[in-house]
C-alpha cells in the first residue's frame, strides 16, 4: 500500500480532506478533552479491532481527524483466531468471533506501528494475554516501544492457569490482573471493561483501585444464534460478541451506572452511528466514545458524528465539550 | 502473469442506480453509473454496497463484479435474504452507495491459451467480467464457459447475457437443459477428453459453491492445470479491517507468521478473503475435510 503524508508528493492516494481542523480554526469550539493524560482534539476515537491498524481506514478517512485510535487487540505471540464462520449479522447488530487474530508484539512494533506513527493522533494499543505472565510481560514490553501513546487493556479473556476463568468478571482478579500491569507500565493505563458482569460498578472500582487511568465500557456482550435449517449455531466458535446499534442502551446504562461508581474518566462505546449517539454517551458522563462496528459499514462515520457534536455544540451556544461532559439532568 | 498494472485503491462512492432488473427467477442484473469504479475495477474485484439507510440490516453486501464499461459497472444477484430482498425492489434512478473497487482479482497466466470458466449458479458473475477482459486478449484463443445450477431457471440467466465470446456448455442437475447432472462432472469429460491439447497453456477460472470448488480443484491438480477460485464469504467491512472473512490457506515459507511461535510449525494460515481475496490459487486453499 502506498500512503505519504508528503503534500507535495502526487502519489496515488489523494490525501482526505481535514474538515475537523478546518472548523476548529474557525470557530472557537473547543472538542478537546483530557484522559489518563492523554489530550484528545475531540473526544471521538475508533475503537479495538474495528480499525485493524489503521492501515485499511486510512484509505477513506485522515486518520489526524480522530482524537485517537485503538489498535487491534494485540498479544505477545500472534495469533490465528477462530475458525469461519466468524460473523454474523443480528438485528440492527453482528456477533463476532474473530478470536483475537492479531500479528503479535513483534511484527506489531516493526510492521505496524510505524504507519501509525505517521499521524498526529493517539495511539492506543489495544492488548490481552492468557496469564497474568502473558498481560505484564506485554505491558512492560509495549511500554518500552516509542509511538504508543497509552494501553488500553482488554480484561474479557479467559486465564488459561485458572480453568479459563474470564479475567473481568470477577473483581478480585480484575483488581489482581490491573495491579499487576500497573507495576510494569508508566504508559497511560486504560482497562476495557467486560460488559458481561452482574454489577458492573463493582468491577469497575476494583480496576480503579488497582490503578488503571481511565476505563473503556464497554467490550461486546456475549450473543448467539442459530441456523434453523442446518441446526447449527451459525458461528463455527458457537457464541460470539453482539456490537452494533442493538447494545447501545445496554452499553449507555452500563455507562452510567460506571460514571457513578468511578472517579477516573470513562470512554464509553457501544453502537455509536451517529453524532446523537455519541452525544448521550456524552450527557450521561462519558468523557470520550469510541467508534466500532459503525466503521465497518461507514469508514467515514468518526467526520460526521464530530461534525454532528459541533453542530448540536453550536446550536446549543455552547462551546467547551467540558459543558456537555456529564451534564445529565436527573428526574 | 498478467495483473492489473497499478494498485487502485477503494472509495465510498455516491452512485445512479441505471436499471435493476429480474433476468430469471430471484435472479437480477443491476446496473449503476460510478465512472471512478468502473474505470479502474479489475475482474474478480467486487463492492460492498449499503443496503439501508437505517441500522437493520446494517452491514453493507459484498458483490462481485459482472461487468463494467467506462462509465457504469454491473452486478448479479440471487435474492437470498433480507439485503438482497430489499435491493430486488431497487428502481433505477435511485442513490446507490458503495465502497469499490475491492480485493485482488483474477490473474492470467503468462502464455495461457485457453480459458475455462466454470460457474455454479450466480458463481458465474465474476466470471462474465472476466470473459470480458479475455476477449480483449489476442493470444487467448479458447474461452470456455461452463455453467452449472440445480435447474434450468439457474442457468437461464446466462441468455440475457448471449452472445457471448465464448464456447458455453450448461449442466442442470434436473436435468432441465445441457447435461443432466454435475456440472463438473461434465467439466472433467471435456478435459480427459481434451486433456493432451491443454496442458501447459490452460487455466480454470471458478467460482461456485463449496463443493464445486473442491471438484474443480482436485480435477486441475489432476490434469496439472493452474486454477483460481472466487469465493464467497459473509463480511462486515469487506475492507480488511474486521478479520470476518477468514479463510484458511496453506502458509507459504515468504510470509510466515501468525501462529508459528505459537505451534512451532505452521498448518496453516488464514487470509482474508476481502483483501488477500476474493481470488486464490486452488492450491493454496486448505478445505475443512483435509
């Protein structure tokens, strides 16, 4: 693939134009916002394993608009994934069964992460392990990588010494895991929260007590379905993550019960589409939101929801993001 | 090998749907005004076209191309579920959008002479846009096609494209024109038949179902014929960027990685099929029955 960043170089890729800059010098609208110190243009960012490693987005979308991006899950060895049939469509929805394919550390580092070192925007890197050994040794090793702006954690996989027991949904081993990584990390510590949890509020205070800068919430919520011709569960993993618009009040609710819980930011995502549903995340106390299986149908999505929270922003005469953050009114 | 000269890379595109029409039972020929796509697709490449404008269904539909001229491209559709339901109901004039031109199509052999095409059911749009490109090859002297599909209706669709720059042998498994029975049975009759003037100068070009796929696979391996097969996969980005679309292949020694830290040796890899796809050499397909 061939992308320059050189504006003089006529090379095949015509570079996208910048709107978001464009109306930031025009206006005195201010979208940025402050996570784990990390400073965000605007608070739209594209989320885990959507967005591969930004190579493929690139192509429709000038990766300097996002306030961040957040790599593909990445491990310390690479990794297959699951067999096909990987996804599925539900109702305004997909399950997914991807099974964390990724590269691996190292062709991450060499292959990967200078593309997106090109680009002025955040780089999140997206990371999981199988142990505990497996979570820290990778911290510790990304941390040492220039280029990566912050970790985010995802917690929602199984510890193969503990029978496959889910990291996540348990506080005490979420606190134990989080803790963990915290000692081997200075990189800004976000931890993706697993929404397949009972009370989430609970999990959510053991990771900030464990030391994680901000929280993500949240991960996709566990589906199936199933073929009723063939009798057979229409992804080969059997069960898979529902994203989309379908969890939307699911991941808000979640949301909100974490904003309350918490004292750290939280980055809420969950079948964003649209500027509307970005900005509900938003009111109820989300400080950023991250843009998933939006992308995969729209590549472009991150111009118009930002251009759609500058419009409402606008409109409502107001112009610090900040005054918009939380400002929920309650019955 | 004969590719496409320089990598073109994909857009969302603003169409004009020009017609969309039934051409059998359930099966429709659709065609849309995007000078940027047809322009620059390769046969074998194919769409991702939106199919709402609302959330449900959500993702957009991958389709392969069936043709282009310099200004507008053409797709062939089975209705076959809740997206392809509501395209059937599509009137020319209407906004179509699409990402496009996408994945790595057919390649030509340096030196091939000699085409065949074989096609199960709708399996033969991809296959039309090549025989397209083919006729415009002076040194390829024979084109094939053989279509094959379980009735008649399946197969008629191929009239509404006649005349074709090609010999055209159909097979219906009931029997209701052409060969009664497989059309792959009747593929590997031409071929013993014809098997000593072919060698070192065809190739096969395929795009069907599973089980066509490995007959026709396991018949070039036998006559030694190079193939390359289309396939079909469910996606959700159709850009590279999900992972959806996985397909497990045989992992070539240039590029190992994923996986061999972790089994010491690789059994396989899987690829994309949106982007190291739609097309792949037979012989780097790993099916699920090995």
């Amino acid at each position: 693939m061939y992308i320059s960043l050189d504006p003089l170089d006529p090379g095949p890729l015509e570079p996208c134009i910048n709107i978001m800059n464009k109306h930031a010098q025009q206006t005195d609208i201010d979208l940025s916002v402050t996570i784990a110190g990390i400073r965000l243009k605007n608070p739209v960012m594209a989320a885990s394993g959507t967005c591969g490693y930004g190579e493929e987005l690139a192509l429709f979308l000038d990766l300097n608009c996002l306030g961040a991006l957040v790599t593909k899950g990445v491990s310390l060895h690479p990794s297959q994934g699951n067999p096909p049939p990987r996804i599925v469509e539900t109702p305004s929805g997909m399950l997914n069964a991807i099974g964390l394919q990724n590269v691996g550390l190292e062709e991450f580092a060499t292959k990967k992460l200078p593309f997106l070192r090109q680009f002025q925007t955040p780089v999140i890197v997206n990371c999981y392990g199988k142990s505990t050994e497996e979570y820290t040794e990778l911290c510790s090793r990304l941390s040492a990588i220039e280029g990566i702006t912050g970790l985010e954690v995802n917690i929602s996989c199984p510890n193969v010494k503990e029978g496959g027991i889910c990291f996540g949904t348990d506080p005490a081993r979420a606190h134990a895991l989080v803790r963990a990584v915290r000692r081997v990390t200075g990189l800004p510590l976000i931890v993706k929260l697993s929404p397949n949890v009972t009370d989430i509020a609970l999990i959510a205070r053991s990771v900030e007590d464990a030391g994680a800068d901000a929280l993500s919430v949240t991960n996709t919520f566990t589906g199936m379905a199933v073929d009723i011709q063939t009798c057979r569960p229409k992804l080969a993993n059997i069960t898979g993550g529902l994203s989309g618009p379908a969890i939307r009040p699911l991941s808000l609710r979640m949301v909100w019960e974490t904003v309350k819980a918490v004292s750290i930011p939280v980055i809420g995502l969950g079948g964003i589409m649209a500027a509307e549903d970005a900005l509900q995340y938003l009111i109820t106390g989300a400080r950023a939101v991250q843009i998933g299986t939006a992308l995969l149908v729209h590549p472009d999505a991150p111009l118009n929801i930002i251009a759609g929270i500058e419009e409402y922003m606008r409109a409502r005469r107001c112009s610090s993001i900040n005054d918009i953050i939380g400002c929920l009114k309650l019955p | 090998m004969v590719m496409k000269e320089e990598t073109v890379l994909p857009r969302i595109h603003d169409a004009e749907l020009l017609y969309n029409r039934a051409v059998a039972p359930g099966l429709f020929r659709m065609r849309v005004h995007c000078a940027a796509v047809a322009r620059q697709a390769w046969p074998g490449q194919f769409i991702m076209l939106q199919v709402s404008d609302h959330t449900d269904p959500l993702l957009r539909r991958p389709f392969s191309l069936c043709g282009t001229d310099g200004e507008t491209l053409e797709i062939l559709y089975r209705v076959a579920g809740r997206g392809t339901s509501i395209m059937a109901a599509w009137k020319a004039q209407q906004a179509v959008h699409l990402i496009g031109p996408l994945g790595k199509g057919f390649s030509i052999p340096d030196g091939m002479k000699t085409a065949f095409l074989v096609a199960g059911g709708i399996g033969i749009a991809p296959l039309l846009f090549l025989l397209q490109h083919l006729d415009t090859q002076q040194q390829v002297t024979g084109k094939n096609i053989f279509l094959g599909g379980k009735t008649g209706d399946d197969i008629r669709v191929l009239e509404d494209f006649r005349p074709l720059p090609a010999d055209i042998f159909i097979a219906a498994e009931d029997g209701a024109a052409g060969f009664h029975g497989l059309v792959t049975d009747l593929f590997t009759g031409h071929i013993e038949q014809h098997a000593h003037q072919y060698l070192h100068q065809a190739a096969i070009f395929s795009c069907g179902p599973l089980a066509m796929a490995q007959a026709v696979t396991a018949i070039a391996a036998r006559y030694g014929l190079a193939c390359q097969l289309s396939l079909e996969a469910t996606m959700a980005c159709g850009i590279g960027a999900c992972l959806g679309c996985a397909v497990k292949t045989r992992p070539c020694a240039a590029d190992d990685h994923a996986g061999a830290h972790e089994r010491g040796s690789l059994a396989f890899q899987y690829k994309r099929v949106c982007a190291e796809g739609p097309v792949f050499n037979s012989r780097e397909l790993v099916w699920e029955q090995e």
